[in-house]
C-alpha cells in the first residue's frame, strides 16, 4: 500500500513539474488593488513570464463578508474586464471565495450558494477557481457534526461537490491548517492534513504558506513533508512580502530564502505581496527571475566546478557591512538576491517618471491595527488560530523558538518592548468598519457605510505568561478583537440580485476610516482574521458600539484608497511640492533606490546600508567619552580615536544626507500613485535617522559627563543580547518585531519610547520640505528670539509695534536664560528660510534658577527698568517687567521626579507635528546623557494655547507638583521604558 502512494505523489509530480504555476494572489487585509492596477500588473507579469493570478481581497465585502451575494450588472463588467484583460496577456485568472467563515457545510442551501456565486463567475469568462478556507473557527456546527466525520470531511466534501459542478476547472484549496505551526499536532500526523490528502480529488492543488504563516526559508526537507502528507506538492502561498500587519513596514528586498532547487518539488509559488500596488515591482520581478533559475547562486560556488569559473564577487558595499558576497556576474540559470535586487531596479527606475496622478489625503492600505499588544515571545500565541479560545494551535507546538543562549525572561521583554503600549484589563468593543468594492470603478476603490460590515469584532481576554513563572495566577489578561460574523436572518434572500446587498455602492469617498480594531483590520497577513469562540454563523450579535478605540499607530486614519485618475488643474496644483529647486536635480537614480530597498528589505532582515545606520549610530553613541577627554584636553594633538569618531561622525551624516537626498528625488518624481505608496515610510524613516543625527551633533560638543553611557545604554535594543539573533532567526513570525528599521534605529535613542512622542502622523500631502535639528550656536540668539517673538501670543505674533528697548523682552523672560546659561542644552530647527524653532532646557530648575538670580535677573532688572515702564504698555509687556523685579521662589518648584525644566516654540507655519515631536526627543536624549530622567514644563493656568501644544507631544498635567497660578506638565509616564 505504501508503495502505491509513493508511486502516485511520484506520477502526480511527474505531471506537474511541465506546468509551474507562478504570480500573484493579491490576498491581503485592507484596501484592495483597483481595476487598473491589476490591469497593469498582468502586463508585467506577461513581460515577466509569470501565468497565474488570484483574485482573492479580504476586505473586497463580495469575496468574504458577502460571500454569498451576486455581483450586480456593474461589477460584473468590472470583473469581466479584469478577467478578459488578464486572458489578453495569457494570465490565468484565478477567482477564490472565502465563504469558511459562516458556511454550514451540510445545508443543500448554502452548496447551492455557493455553486451559484462560481457559476456567475465562470459565465464572465473565468476557468480557474479557489476556495479559502483559512482563519476560522475549526469546530463544526451541531448540524454539521450530524452529517461529517470531521471538518476536514466537511470541507473536502464542500471542494469536491464544486469541483465536480464546475467541470473540473483548474482548482485551487487553501486549507484551515496552511502552515507547519499551524498543523494539529504536527503536519505529518495532522488528521485535518491526511484527510485533505487522501479524500480532495487529486487534481485540485492544495495551498501551504510553509514552516510559518510568514516563512523565512523553505527547505526542500519542509517541502517533502507537506507533500508526502497531501499527495501532492503544494503551491506556496508566499507572504514573504506580505505588509498588512504593520503600518510601518513595507518589503522592498528581492524574493529570498528559496533555494530553486524547491522549483521541480512544487506545483507553484504565489507571492502575496505588499498592500501597495506600487511598492510589488522588486517582489514580483525577483520571484519571476527565481522561477527561471535552477542553480542557487548563495552556496558555496567551489562545490560546483561548473559555474565557478564564471562567478566574480564583489562586497555589496565598499567597507563590507552587508556581510554578504554578491556574484558581479551570474550565469543565466543561476539565482542569487542581490543580483535579483539589483536587476529589478534597473527596471523599476523608468516607473518613477511615468506621469500618473494621485490626489486626497494619503492614506494607509492596511488595516489600522489595533494598540500592539505585549504578547510573549514563548510560548508562541501570537498566532491567529492560537488567540481563539477554543483552539490550542501554536501554543502547544511552538516549543523551539528559544534562540540558544537566549532566555525565556530576555524573549518576554524583548517581545513587550516592541508592543509599547500599556496593557489594561478592560474590553474594548469597536465599530466595524464600512465595506469596500474595488470593483465598480477602474481608478478607485470604493466604500459604501450604508452596508452593514457583517463582520463585528468581539473582545476576549487572553492570559498573557505569569509575571512570575512560579505564580501561575500572576498572569495579565489582556484583550484581543476578535471576528464575529453576523448571518443573515433566515427568512431573508440570501443570492437575489435584487437584494438590498446587490445594490449598487455609489458613495465614493477619498478616504474611509476603517475601525482601528475591526476584525476586518487583523495584525497578521493573509486570512489571518481569527474567528469567534462560537460558530459565526449561529450567532447574531449587535453592530453598534459606543465605547472609544485608542489606536497605537497614528500613521494613517484611514484604510482606503487614494483617488487615482484624471485631475483638475487646481488639484494638481495641491500636490506640488513646496520647493522651486529645478526637477533636473532632484531625479531619482538607482543609488536612491538601492537605499531605499535597504531601508525597507524584509521581514527577517535588514538591508546592508540599514545596517550601516544601525552599527554607525551605536558605535558613536558607545564611544562618545573620547569626545569628553578631547574638549578637556584642546591643546593635545588630534588623538588617533578621537580622529576616528568624528571621521565616524560624519559618515553618519553622509548617510543621513543620502537618505534626504532620496526623500526629496522621490518627492519630485512623475509618478504620483507610486509616490502616495512609498511617501510616508520614507518621510517616517528619514525623520528617525535626522534625529540620530541630530543627537550625534550635540554629542561631538562633549557637553556631557564621562558617566553618560550608563544613562543612554539601550537595555532593549538591536544589539542587546539575543535581539537580532532571534529577529533574523525567522523563529517567531515578525509581527512580533513591530516598526522594522524605523523601530530599531527609534530604540537607540536614550529616550522613553513608549510616550506619544514617537506617535507620529505624515502629512496626507507629499512635501519635500526637510527640517533639520541640530544643537544651538550662539549665533542663532537673533533668530530663535524672532521665533519666540512671534509666537509668544496664543502661539502667534504679537501685533502690537514695540519700542527699541523693549523689543526682546518676552524672549529675555521666556527663552533668554535658557539661551545664556545653558546653550549646551539648547537646540534649533530649521529649514531652508532658516530658524523656525526651538527648544532649551535646565538639568536641574533648582540650580537653574539659582544662577538666574545671580546671573540673568539683575542684568534684566538694569535693561528694563521698573520706574521706566510706560503704563499705556501691554499688560504682558507690564508683567514681563514685574517678572524681573520680583522674582520669587513661588515661581518655581523643584522635582525629584521630573528635575529639569524645558521651554519649545516653533512657528505657525511648521505644520508638521512631528517636528516637534522630534526636536524634544533630541533635547531629552540630551538630558538623558546628563543623567535626568524627568522634565517639566509650566505656564500660567490661562495659557490654553501652551497647554494644548505640550499636550499634543505626549505631556499630561503634573497634579502633585503644583504651582501658585501656573500649570506644571510632564511627559506621560508608561509602564516600561526602552532604556
């Protein structure tokens, strides 16, 4: 018997190998594609030599939430010009439903829905079909277990019956246990897996994401398993570019981690790539390089006296930190990534200067995630199927995610670090967000709110690893949304065209605020939207809720699309940049994008220039004391160490400026639907890295004590103890590492990083306007007082023309000390018109105020005098005098939680908040090397405009440290810190 089912998954992939399945299935959360970028992605993959494309969007509502619905006349032309556009390039247009949610696969009713909705679809031309069957509730409804031995028996009995109906179309089948870590108990003895492979007729091909939902490497060893399970091999469903379960990350690095020797083991591969249509070029190009090779060009050469003669490597940068030998030259049948990498931009480059128009608001495809949660590294839940209450998936078999020499204690803290947020014991209950169709219009994908979102979010707690491991009940319950899908009620049509569902969706918006925690908005990719702890479909739950959802991530408030198409020309006016520099200038080169492909590489690996900033960053921030012995010792020679970090130094600016260099080419290219894709992760990324480098300016001053490494040394950080070994060890899947690039570089920052500091929101239109932060020069006193001038009423100018003698006298209160006694504590922002903020700070406001009584006030009480002062004079003005003359303790206060003591201002025109953001980032990193770990603001009790912008940048009021008449606030504590 054994031997008969060697011989017939030995025959089965005989027959497969002549005919490789390889493209796309566009299968993520959050926006879809529209019509015409999936027009335009079936001419590249022809040009590519790709064949297959699957049409299955989470959130397009007709595909899952209303699986059962008919298209109407429009979307059905839509979806007929899709699959007649896709024939036109010979593509295989493959349409999948998700119908796994609510089915009862025993009801003649619903098969026939099913049948019916397919039927439709193949009278639009289509020959290729799927059903997913990913991310539900793995337990059967009473009817259900009256008639089927199991859920792999309904589900295959579903899968045949359609087969069979539609003619033995080429079929495709995504499994409820689609990955390794995912398989009950394990995949060779899965009962789901063996009865897929010994019951689904064996011409309809299974779908297998590999080792994990989001895999590293795919062996040929995991490959076999799977096959020798489902007697057959499988067509991989690759999120290795997948993005929607993180709004800071997007992959640009080439298809890795598959060696082409899996190719023969394979029915196919099809990347589900990144939400952003225009961010796929490099994924897509590179899998097609892949699918034509057969020699690995990542082992070792000598092994192949074939090929070796003709490989020359070259390091892919000149001082070697990438660590990687790249081949300079390959031959045509062998495959290595950086040569791939390097091939698809080449390519991608032209794309930047086709002139095609985007307009509104930018606005994030992914679904707006929920607040991340702290969820333990071991063991594993944080998994889909894992988080149900009534599945024990990943948490009973991810046993081997220990990296060695890593504890349990270090993977738990790693793993809160990157959650930073607060957890609270509560339930949260979300509106669900509005559906969407990309299939009524070519350009745009549209959103109806009047179509109730069937697919409510239901709260449940789970516990989270005991604080301590020898107290089990000190565990934390925190809350995850969960999907619940509400059924329709039984005496209504279910398929009519008529129905009120299959109306036509005519509100178009440019942007649509998707529930941060709708259970249409998962935090993993591909179907990974977990299902309820009671069946979906017996269950009605209410659609409404009243509560508030806080959001972690401020990227984007919304989750649709971006208007594609024809605009006016005063539109087109909206979104030029705000620079006359010449456009010849600014064009973008391959360099730029090969910086850019670094900066965002893949889930378990960061480019080499990435890398570089990592590695340069840390080795400055370690070795600043050289700077300290250097300003002591100012007659000595250049000592050679000293020479070395600031050499250092200012190859990190060299990088930072690169960086610039790419944000602003990318701001003046033609493409403006590329540019809404990319713009705001190269705005975050490029924000981070001239805040690094703004902290390495003010360190190169030495204005700070020989004892500052032991403040600003990171606990939690890219080189902590077993943080990269484990992020790159692809052993935990990477949402578990949220923010890539952005987030390491952020955590090197001596800074709390849990505070809304680093909440950042990029501006809805592309600028190329660049700000800079950098420490203050005593010739910047004009202009920082100009700035405090005119904000210095309700944070605009004050109108009123005063004399010469007391034109500086709100800056000489407000700034002016700060200024004189403590420059190494003050920093400026500016940008190309020059100085347009600032902010200054005291180590210790006792001192501080102190050395302004000797030092500042009876300068100011002779500059100003009392008995001079005109009473016709603005009451500030008045009061600015009185301040001099009668400066009181009462005035002040002294903390030893929050020491030191700041002011910031910056203009009405720097529109961008996270500037501010920033430049007070840079000043407490500063304080934070001198050794203070809390700052204070304060400001009169009426000063509503200075609350409010302290309030925007993370301060909450400070009740227990109150003054007479004044206001203190503070940065908001949180649970944690990285630091």
């Amino acid at each position: 018997m054994a031997e008969a089912v060697d011989q017939s998954v030995s025959d089965n992939l005989k027959t497969k190998n002549g005919n490789f399945i390889c493209g796309v299935v566009e299968g993520f959360y959050g926006r879809p594609w529209t019509t015409e970028q999936r027009k335009d992605l079936f001419q590249k993959m022809k040009k590519w030599g790709m064949d297959s494309y699957v049409y299955a969007p989470k959130d397009d509502y007709k595909h899952r939430a209303y699986w059962r619905e008919l298209y109407t006349v429009e979307e059905a032309e839509h979806l007929t010009g899709l699959i007649t556009a896709a024939r036109d390039q010979n593509i295989s247009f493959c349409y999948a439903l998700s119908p796994g949610l609510d089915i009862t696969y025993s009801s003649a009713k619903e098969v026939t829905a099913l049948k019916r909705k397919l039927e439709q679809v193949s009278q639009f031309g289509c020959t290729a079909f799927a059903l997913l069957f990913d991310d539900i509730e793995p337990e059967m409804s009473e009817a259900d277990k009256e008639i089927f031995q199991s859920f792999a028996h309904a589900q295959v009995s579903v899968t045949n019956e359609i087969f069979q109906h539609l003619g033995q179309p080429r079929f495709l089948l995504c499994p409820t246990q689609y990955c390794s870590t995912r398989a009950m108990p394990n995949v060779t003895n899965s009962e789901y897996l063996n009865t897929l492979g010994s019951k689904l007729a064996q011409e309809i091909d299974i779908m297998w994401t590999g080792p994990k939902v989001i895999s590293r490497q795919l062996s040929v060893d995991c490959i076999q398993e799977i096959t020798d399970v489902l007697k057959r091999p499988p067509v991989i469903w690759d999120n290795l570019h997948a993005n929607d379960y993180d709004q800071k990350r997007v992959f640009l690095g080439p298809y890795s981690g598959r060696s082409p020797d899996l190719i023969p083991k394979l029915r196919g591969v099809l990347t589900n790539p990144n939400c952003e249509y225009g961010a796929n070029f490099v994924a897509i190009h590179t899998l097609a390089q892949w699918s034509r090779c057969n020699v690995d060009g990542k082992r070792d050469l000598s092994l192949n006296d074939t090929v070796s003669a003709d490989i020359k490597l070259e390091t892919e940068t000149e001082d070697g930190l990438s660590g990687e030998d790249v081949p300079k030259t390959l031959s045509p049948n062998m495959y290595h990534p950086r040569q791939a990498l390097r091939n698809a931009i080449n390519e991608w480059l032209p794309e930047f200067s086709k002139h095609k128009t985007a307009w509104g608001p930018i606005a994030k495809p992914q679904p707006a995630v929920a607040a991340a949660i702290p969820v333990p590294i071991i063991p594993s839940i944080n998994t889909c199927m894992s988080i149900t209450t009534t599945t024990t998936s990943c948490s009973t078999t991810a046993t081997s995610a220990t990296h060695t020499g890593v504890s349990t204690n270090q993977l738990q803290a790693l793993a809160e670090v990157c959650s930073t947020v607060t957890v609270n014991e509560v339930f949260v209950s979300p509106v669900p967000g509005p559906v969407m169709n990309s299939l009524i219009s070519e350009t745009k994908v549209v959103c109806n709110e009047s179509i109730p979102n069937p697919i409510t979010p239901v709260p449940i707690p789970i516990p989270v690893i005991p604080a301590d491991p020898n107290d089990p009940t000190s565990s934390k319950a925190i809350t995850i949304l969960n999907g619940h899908h509400i059924k329709k009620k039984a005496d209504k049509p279910e398929c009519k065209t008529d129905s009120p569902m299959n109306t036509e969706l005519n509100h178009t918006v440019p942007s649509v605020d998707l529930s941060p925690l709708s259970s249409m908005s998962p935090t993993e990719p591909m179907d990974c939207n977990s299902t309820p702890n009671v069946s979906p479909a017996h269950a009605v739950k209410s659609l409404s809720s009243n509560e508030d959802v806080a959001m972690s991530e401020n990227t984007s408030t919304s989750s649709t699309s971006m208007q594609v198409e024809t605009v006016t020309e005063d539109q087109h006016a909206s979104m030029t940049v705000e620079s006359d520099t010449n456009k010849a200038d600014n064009q973008l080169t391959h360099e730029d994008l090969a910086l850019l492909c670094d900066l965002f590489y893949l889930p378990f690996e960061h480019g080499g220039q990435g890398l570089q900033l990592l590695q340069e960053f840390n080795w400055l921030k370690s070795n600043a004391h050289v700077v300290i012995a250097s300003n002591n010792a100012k007659e000595d020679p250049v000592k050679p160490e000293v020479q070395e970090w600031f050499d250092r130094a200012s190859k990190m600016n060299e990088m930072y400026q690169a960086v610039n260099r790419l944000f602003q080419h990318l701001a003046f290219c033609n493409n403006r639907e590329l540019l809404y894709d990319l713009y705001s992760y190269v705005w975050d990324i490029r924000g981070i890295v001239s805040l690094l480098n703004s902290y390495i300016k003010w360190l190169a001053g030495g204005q700070f004590p020989s004892t500052m490494p032991s403040f600003t040394q990171g606990t939690y950080t890219w080189f902590s103890k077993g943080w990269k070994e484990t992020f790159m060890s692809g052993e935990q899947e990477p949402w578990v590492f949220r923010g890539g690039l952005t987030a390491d570089l952020q955590r090197l920052i001596p800074v709390d990083s849990g505070n809304d500091l680093f909440i950042y929101k990029a501006p809805d239109i592309p600028t190329s306007r660049v700000y800079t932060i950098r420490p203050y020069l005593s010739s910047d006193e004009q202009q920082v007082y100009t700035v405090c001038h005119r904000t210095c009423r309700d944070g605009m100018e004050d109108v009123l023309p005063l004399p010469d003698n007391l034109k500086h006298i709100v800056a000489d209160r407000l700034v002016g000390a700060y200024l004189t006694l403590h420059p190494e504590l003050s920093m400026v922002v500016e940008d190309e018109t020059g100085i347009v903020g600032y902010a200054c700070a005291a180590l210790d406001s006792k001192k501080f105020r102190l050395k302004q009584e000797i030092a500042w006030i009876p300068e100011m009480c002779l500059k100003y005098p009392q008995h001079d002062t005109n009473t016709d004079l603005a009451k500030h003005i008045q009061e600015c005098v009185t301040y001099f003359h009668n400066y009181k303790e009462d005035d002040h206060f002294s903390s030893v939680q929050h020491p030191s003591v700041m002011c910031c201002s910056l203009l009405a025109s720097v529109l961008d908040q996270s500037v501010s953001k920033r430049l007070v980032t840079c000043l407490l990193a500063a304080l934070r090397a001198n050794g203070s770990f809390g700052v204070h603001v304060y400001m009169q009790n009426n000063d509503t405009n200075t609350r409010a912008f302290y309030g925007k940048l993370g301060f909450v009021e400070n009740t227990q440290d109150t003054l007479k008449d004044k206001t203190v606030m503070s940065p908001a504590q949180t649970n944690f810190t990285m630091t």
